[in-house]
C-alpha cells in the first residue's frame, strides 16, 4: 500500500489522508463477538494465515521469492506453508 501511495502520489509528500482507511484506522484484531463456546483458535489462525498467503501472492503477481520477502520467511517456509493450506501458486 505504501509503495502504491509513493507512486501515485502527485506531491512531495504522502499526507496520512491520502492512505487507504485500512491503514490510517488501526483495529484491534478479533471482535470479542466471535469468542465464546466453540471457539477453535487454531482453525481461525490458520485462516488467516491463508488469507496472508493469498495476499501476498496476489501483490506479488504469483512470485514466491517476493511473496517470502513481504511475509518475512524464508521461500522454503513459504513452499512449506503453500503445502500445509494446498495453495497453487505460479513456480517462480
């Protein structure tokens, strides 16, 4: 996102209400409203560990090598986990 705001921006400097909503609000994760009876931690973080997979390899266009970068692991750790949630990716 921060590199998309430097590209498009059109003056000097990235004012914080030029970013995305996503950004400048910050969350505080998980609503209290999905905690209770039944809750399954495990099933949720591997959700969203999913998701961030998805995301990556979607900003990087199917590059595992960059995809590994912006999560911060290693490209094997990063085959390991496109296994562990039998995620497809284009072999970059």
């Amino acid at each position: 996102m921060i590199e998309r705001a430097v590209a498009l921006e059109t003056t000097e400097a990235v004012l914080p209400e030029r970013l995305p909503e996503a950004i400048r609000v910050p969350t505080r994760g998980v609503s209290l409203a999905v905690l209770g009876p039944g809750f399954d931690l495990d099933a949720h973080l591997r959700s969203i560990e999913a998701q961030l997979l998805f995301e990556a390899l979607e900003r990087t266009g199917g590059d595992r090598a960059r995809a590994a970068a912006i999560l911060g692991v290693s490209p094997r750790s990063l085959r390991y986990l496109l296994h562990k949630h039998a995620v497809a990716a284009d072999k970059n």
